[in-house]
C-alpha cells in the first residue's frame, strides 16, 4: 500500500476515535453546581499535544482536499497491522469507502452529585440506547453555545425531555411599580388645541387680544384654566359671577352670555373654558374704557385709556386667590364712581310712575304754535290738562327743563329728538345718563394721583385735591362751544411768570389776519408784535403786561391741544353763571392761589407778585402734578344728592348715543 494511503487511513481513525470522544468531553465539561443548581462555566476544549498517538504529525499538517477520504464508519471491520501492508502495491478501489473497525465507547456513569437539584427528585428515565453508528464529517470547528444561567444543560446520556427552569433559592427583589400621573387637564388638551380658534372669536374683542388668549393656552400646554371633569373649578365659579353682575357696573350682561355646555362632551367643556377667558378678557378691557373710542366721538376727547392686554388678565385671574374680585376691582376705583353705581342701583329699584304718552310724529313746534298734540306733551311733561292746542310758555319751560335733564339742547322746542326723548320712561332715560357719565370715568387713570388738579369743565371750576381732600375750589373760563376746551389728562410741570402769548394759528386764522387784510396797523394797535417765520409765514406775540391775554402767570402741562391754566385780565367774566369765554384754554380767577398749591413753600404768591413786570420768568414744580380735564355733567354729592351741569359742548349726549348704537 502507497505511503499515502496509509497516512489517509491513520487520518480517519484519529478523526473517528475524537469525534466519539467528543459527547463524554462536552457532557463532562458542562458540570453544575450541587448547591445552586447552576451550570459551572465550561472548561477549554481539550486538544492533544504534538507527538502523541500514532499519526498525529500527519493529522497535524493539512491535506490537499482532494486526497480526503471519506467513508463508513462501521464496528467489527477488522483493521490490518502494518506488516500486512504493501506500500508498494497499487490501491485497490481507491474510490470505495475504507470500513475501519472501531470498537464502542463505553460511557461512565453519571455522578450524581452532578445532577441539578430540580433534575435530583424526578425519577430515572430509560437507560440510554446504544451508541448509534456515526456518520464521518470533515474535520470543522463547532461552535460553542452559552446555555442560559437559569437553564441545566443535561448530559446526553439523560433521558430526552423538555428543559426545565430552575427555581433559584434567593427570589429576586421585588421592583417599584411604575405609576405615571398625567398632569391635571392634559386630557383637554387636544380638544381645547381643536376649539380654540372659534371659542375665541367673541364680538368687539380685537384680533391682537384673540391670538394672546390662544398663545396663553399654548404656554400652558393647552391645559384649562377654569374647567375639570366636574364642570367650573372654584376660578371659573367666581368669573362666571362676576360677568353676571355686569348690569350693576353699567356694562350690558347681553356682550358676555355665557357658553352653554354638557359634562359629557368634551369637546364643549375645552370650548367653554376658552369662551370664559375671552369674555373675561372683554369684560376687563371695558371695565377700563374699552368699550368706546373717544377719539372717534370728538378730535377734543383726548383721554389716555389703561386697556390690560388678554396676557395681563389671564395672569392675574388664574393665579388669583378670588378671580372675581380681581376681575371686578377692573372697573374705577373712584369715589364719585361709586356712588354712580349705588345711584344706578336706587334707580332701578323704583319704578318709574311718570305716565307714559305716546306723542305723535309732526311738525316741529316752537313758542306761540298750535298742534293737536300739544295736550299730550302737557300731559307727558306733568302739567296740567288743558283743551287748549296752543304751544304757550309754561309748555316750553317744561320741554326745555325736560331737554336739559335728558342732554339735548334746552331750547324749548319739539323736535323730533325731543319726541323720541319724551317716548321713554324717565327712570330708563335717568339710567342712561348715569351710564354715560359712569363710562367717562373709565377714561380717567385708576390712580389719579395722591395730589392732584381737577378741572370739571361743564362745572366751570378747578379744584386742588390732596388724598380726597380739597384744598382749593375756585371758578374757571372755558372755551367757547365754537372752541372747546379739550378733555384729557396730563401733568403740570413748570409755571410762567410775566408770559408772552403767541397767538394760536386758529385764532390767527379767523381773527387777526382779516384784521390785518383790512388795517396793516391792526396787531400794533392792540399790543402785538408780527415777525416773519423762515417759511414765508408770519407769527404774532403779545408781549407780557397788563393787557396780555394770559395775565401775569400761565401754568404749562405741554400738551397736542397747546392749551393750559393761566390768569386772565378780563376778571368781570368770573362773575357769570355760564362762563364759556375762551379760546380753549382754562382761565382761573385767583391763579396765586393756584401757584401756593402748585410751587410749594419755597414760591409763595407774595414772592411770585414781587416778579410782575420784571421780565418772564419759567419756576419748576418740586414734581410734576397729575392734572385732569373732565366733563362730568352728573354729579353725587355725599348724601345721594345728583347735581347735573349744562352739556356744554355736548360730549354727555354723543357717549350715550354711541353706548345705545353699540347694543
């Protein structure tokens, strides 16, 4: 037999003998532990040294792979010593199987100190079967496989079963439960996302206010303000309250009807609680003066309203302690207000038993007219009944009287105005002054200031005001109706002494230079210096004095209007009851007094008169002082008293025209 052949059959028996050995290596590789029960890490596979066993060197150095051989592995063959082999002899079926005789292995017994304790109760199973004839395979690298710790790799020669878990001894620990708590009002949160846009959109709110309410919710996650599970929290209990009490602040409940929602819809509590803040929001900024836009009403009413932005109001009212008071303390702070509303109270409480007479459409009547209606307007305005149709003089002293107290000109004429007028009851009439009169309020800052001026122009007079003490009331010139004394608020900040007036362009318009167009000796006639501007213009100063139109001291709070305090040379005008001279500007009949007040003790009037004459003369005030030009026509006094004053420039009738127009 070639050499060849013989190292290819010493090859297969080492192969054959390794891989019979191979299950006793592995089975008693994976040993367990008796005590835990667990598997022992495996040992490393066992590998034969160099020289040892017959052939090793040539199993060592690799074959070409076509001079492997393959075949049967069969017991009882027998195998041929090595005298009996001819080396030199050629290989018989070299293509046939080579049969080698290998004898069966016989395994050990099983240590039982190596059985698992969970296997160590069970009874045997069968013994094991014989060993079956194995099928060589080329020689390749098993990979090797990590049994799971809680699992027993039983030996091969166990009886074939499931795998088992093995019951550790020690339990393992118990873990926290995991308990996710979803923030209060996040199930809303689409929901209010989905509604918010249309729950938002609420009549006279404007579009700036709307999307802050929308990026309010989006800061808070669109989470609700006023709503749970249950309906309204105590918040959203307290705002709904207070919108329903609109009526007794003079605002109209109709602009803040409240949602109207079911438990069950979702969808209609999110939109509900959006609505709420949008009609809190509303209600606040007309609390404030909202409602109106002076501006509009008159280029003369000037106020600077404090409207809150939708964010400062949903601030305030979510992190308040009562959003009701809060919301409430939006209306003004201010005494005469208050007892407006205490007066409006009283008003309702009464019903009014002045008959009411259904006066027909017609003709305008005047003093000395007759009409077939004249009985009824006799009958309306209380007087007594007379078959006569003739529009006499006690008639025209009722209508007028009649005209003044509901703000129309009292001219004692029936116009149609005064026959609408006379169709309402006069408790609905009386409410509707004290509302517009409640409105002009609002126009005025909540802090008017520990000391401050207050002129009440249709009252024509000026008062000093010091934590809600007078200090000083004196009479006052206002405009005329044909130049109306603005109303607006500002602060006083320095006084002027021997002033020089430079004639306004309107006066100068109207009066001086039709004057000068028929007499070039006009202005130097009457006092006044004309001096040319760079643009082309003229500009006329009348120069400090006796004769200048602002006396000997004007106080100035710099204004849009160019109008002020001052003294006049014209004293006798203080002595009318109606006083409306001016040009617009504010005459004061003491202003010395008016300066004590102002400058402070370092400025007294003895010192202020040791300046006339003596050229003009600026005096800062200490600090600057709120001053309030207001036209309240309706007064309370302390005891429920109501003073009315003449709509001079007819402001009262205008905001409650605008008040009935806007429902």
């Amino acid at each position: 037999m070639p050499r060849r052949h013989w190292a290819n059959l010493t090859s297969a028996s080492a192969l054959a003998i390794m891989l019979s050995c191979a299950p006793v290596l592995a089975e008693s590789a994976r040993t367990v532990d008796p005590a835990a029960g667990v598997p022992l890490p495996e040992m490393p596979q066992l590998r034969l040294p160099d020289g040892e066993g017959p052939g090793q060197a040539a199993a060592a150095a690799p074959a070409p792979e076509s001079d492997i051989v393959t075949g049967t592995v069969a017991s009882g063959a027998r195998l041929r010593g090595t005298a009996e082999i001819d080396a030199t002899a050629p290989v018989e079926n070299e293509d046939e199987p080579v049969a080698l005789d290998i004898p069966p292995v016989e395994m050990p017994a099983l240590d039982p100190a190596l059985v698992p304790a969970s296997k160590s109760a069970e009874p045997a199973g069968p013994a094991p079967a014989e060993a079956a004839p194995v099928q060589a395979a080329p020689a390749q690298p098993v990979p090797e496989t990590v049994a799971p710790a809680s699992v027993a790799q039983p030996p091969a020669e166990a009886a074939p079963g499931p795998l088992r878990t093995i019951e550790a001894l020690t339990p393992p620990p118990e873990l926290p439960k995991v308990v996710i708590a979803v923030p209060p009002g996040l199930a809303f949160a689409a929901d209010i996302a989905a509604q918010a846009s249309e729950a938002v959109a609420v009549r006279r709110l404007g579009e700036r206010e709307r999307a802050e309410i929308v990026a309010a919710y989006q800061a808070n996650e669109n989470k609700p303000f006023w709503i749970d599970a249950k309906g309204w929290t105590a918040a959203g209990k307290q705002i709904v309250a207070q919108l329903e009490r609109a009526a007794d602040d003079g605002l109209r409940p109709t602009d803040y009807a409240l949602p109207v929602f079911e438990l069950s819809d979702r969808a209609k509590l999110a939109a509900a609680d959006v609505r709420l803040s949008a009609l809190a929001v509303l209600y606040a900024r007309d609390a404030r003066g909202g409602r109106l836009d002076p501006r509009r009403l008159s280029k003369l009413i000037t106020p600077t309203l404090y409207l809150p932005s939708a964010t400062e109001v949903l601030s305030e009212l979510a992190g308040a302690a009562d959003a009701g008071k809060v919301l409430a303390a939006y209306n003004p702070p201010h005494e005469q207000y208050r007892r407006l509303k205490a007066k409006l109270a009283e008003l309702r409480e009464h019903l009014d038993d002045t008959p009411l007479v259904r006066i027909p459409a017609g003709p305008t009547l005047k003093l000395g007219m007759r009409d077939e209606r004249v009985p009824l307007v006799r009958a309306r305005l209380g007087l007594g009944p007379s078959d006569d149709s003739v529009f006499d003089r006690s008639t025209a002293l009722a209508l007028a009287d009649f005209q003044k107290k509901a703000g129309l000109p009292a001219n004692g004429i029936l116009s149609e105005r005064t026959v609408a007028a006379l169709g309402k009851p006069a408790a609905a009439r009386g409410e509707e002054d004290i509302i517009a009169q409640m409105e002009r309020w609002r126009w005025l800052p909540p802090d008017l200031g520990a000391k401050h001026i207050m002129v009440n122009v249709p009252e024509m007079r000026v008062r000093v005001i010091r934590d809600g003490r007078t200090l000083l009331d004196a009479r006052t010139v206002i405009g005329k109706p044909g130049s109306a004394t603005p109303i607006f608020s500002h602060k006083m900040d320095h006084v002027v002494v021997n002033p020089s007036w430079y004639v306004p362009p309107s006066i100068l318009k109207k009066e001086f230079l039709p004057g000068l167009a028929a007499d070039p000796d006009y202005a130097a006639k009457r006092g006044y210096v004309v001096t040319r501007t760079k643009g082309g213009g003229i500009s006329v100063r009348q120069p400090p004095g006796e004769r200048n139109a602002l006396g000997w001291i004007k106080f100035m709070f710099p204004n849009e209007h160019a109008v002020y305090l001052h003294d006049t040379p014209s004293r006798r005008l203080f002595g009318a009851d109606k006083r409306a001279f001016s040009h617009g500007c504010v005459r004061v009949e003491n202003p010395f007094a008016l300066a004590d007040q102002v400058l402070g003790p370092d400025w007294t009037s003895e010192r202020l008169k040791k300046l006339i004459g003596k050229g003009e003369r600026r005096i800062n005030l200490p600090e600057p002082l709120p001053i309030h030009l207001v036209y309240n026509t309706i007064v309370i006094g302390a005891d429920g008293h109501v003073t009315r004053f003449d709509d001079v420039y007819g402001f009262h009738r205008l905001v409650r025209q605008a008040l009935e127009q806007q429902g």
